[in-house]
C-alpha cells in the first residue's frame, strides 16, 4: 500500500512515510501524510509539531492510539482548525487498514 506524498506528490510507502500535523498549543492543524527526513526526501517532512509514524498508524493498534491521542487532546481543550483534512488522513489510514485485512500477506 502507497500513499501520496503531501509535500512533493511521489508516492511514499508505510515504511518511509509519517502523519504530522501542527500543535499551536491550542489548536490542531494541517495533516498531512509526507515522506519522512532522509537523504533522498529532507524536504518532504514538514516542520510539524507531532508525528507518527504510518508503520504505526496504519496498524490496528496504532490507529486506535492516534484516535485516543485526538481524544485527549480534545480534553485539554483543543480546537481542530484542519477538520477536512483530519477526515482525510484518517480515511485513507483507514482504507490501508481495510485493505491489510483483507490480503494479510502484504
């Protein structure tokens, strides 16, 4: 499973790629699925404030932690500036999910 770069538009896979979004100390904004900082893709990761790993996310387990750290932030009083693309990312997690069930081999 493949996802699209946010950043330079090339695909990039769970192993080399991240979910970040920007913690402003208030609000959550801009999700993104980007390449992670190597040599071939320094300029992909964006300067975000949290992220985590889409080897992670894109696990059962891992999807259900992202889900309780929204949870938690929404308990300190946060405000989701970025509900559409927060919507988006999850959806396509969501879908590689579906998909990892459905053919575990891969």
């Amino acid at each position: 499973m493949t996802f699209i770069c946010d950043t330079c538009g090339n695909e990039v896979t769970i192993e080399e790629g991240t979910l970040s979004w920007v913690d402003d100390g208030n609000s959550l904004r801009d999700f993104k699925i980007t390449h992670k900082d190597d040599q071939d893709h320094h300029d992909c990761e964006p300067n975000h404030v949290v992220y985590i790993h889409l080897r992670m996310a894109t696990g059962l387990v891992g999807y259900m932690k992202l889900s309780e750290i929204m949870a938690d932030y929404w308990g300190k009083g946060y405000t989701l500036d970025d509900v559409n693309g927060l919507k988006r990312v999850l959806n396509l997690i969501g879908v590689c999910i579906w998909k990892k069930s459905k053919n575990p081999a891969s």
